[in-house]
C-alpha cells in the first residue's frame, strides 16, 4: 500500500493526495485524457476513507487537472506547456 504520508505540518490528507496525484499527472504517469483511478481504488491504494479520495480528486477538477462526468471516471485534462514554442508563436 502507498500510504499518503504524513506532512510535519498537518496538511490535510485530501490535500497530500491530491499534491501526488498532480505530481503523477504533471511527471506523465497519468498522461493528457487518462482516466484517473476511482475514490474507492484510490482510498484502497493510499490508505485513506472514499471521503478523503473523492476530496482529493475535487480539488484536481477545481484546478484543472481533471474533469468529471456523471457516473464516468474523472479524465486528466491539464497539458504541460509547450516550451520549445516562443512566446509569439500562435497555439
């Protein structure tokens, strides 16, 4: 198991969570339109309540790393910025 450890300064579960995930999103492990795993897998794999997984992932679709749509996993949806373009370059 994969426990979500512990911070010195008491960060929230939900919020160390939702840190790794990003961190696994933004590294590649969970790339542009992969389906993240559910709040009941990911309060298996970290050992935290389906409560605390379903926070973490909320936080992932405020910020916009992921999107939700009813009864369907939550898909990754943030795209590391391009910086081989210049500035001026048209997207």
């Amino acid at each position: 198991m994969n426990a979500v450890p512990m911070d010195a300064d008491y960060t929230p579960r939900y919020i160390r969570l939702a840190r790794l995930l990003r961190g696994r999103i933004e590294d590649g492990t969970y790339p542009l339109g992969s389906l993240l795993p559910s709040a009941t897998r990911l309060a298996e794999l970290h050992t935290v309540s389906k409560s605390t997984a379903r926070h973490a992932l909320e936080v992932l679709v405020k910020s916009g790393y992921a999107r939700h749509i009813e009864s369907k996993p939550h898909q990754v949806i943030w795209r590391q910025a391009d910086t081989t373009k210049s500035p001026d370059s048209a997207v």
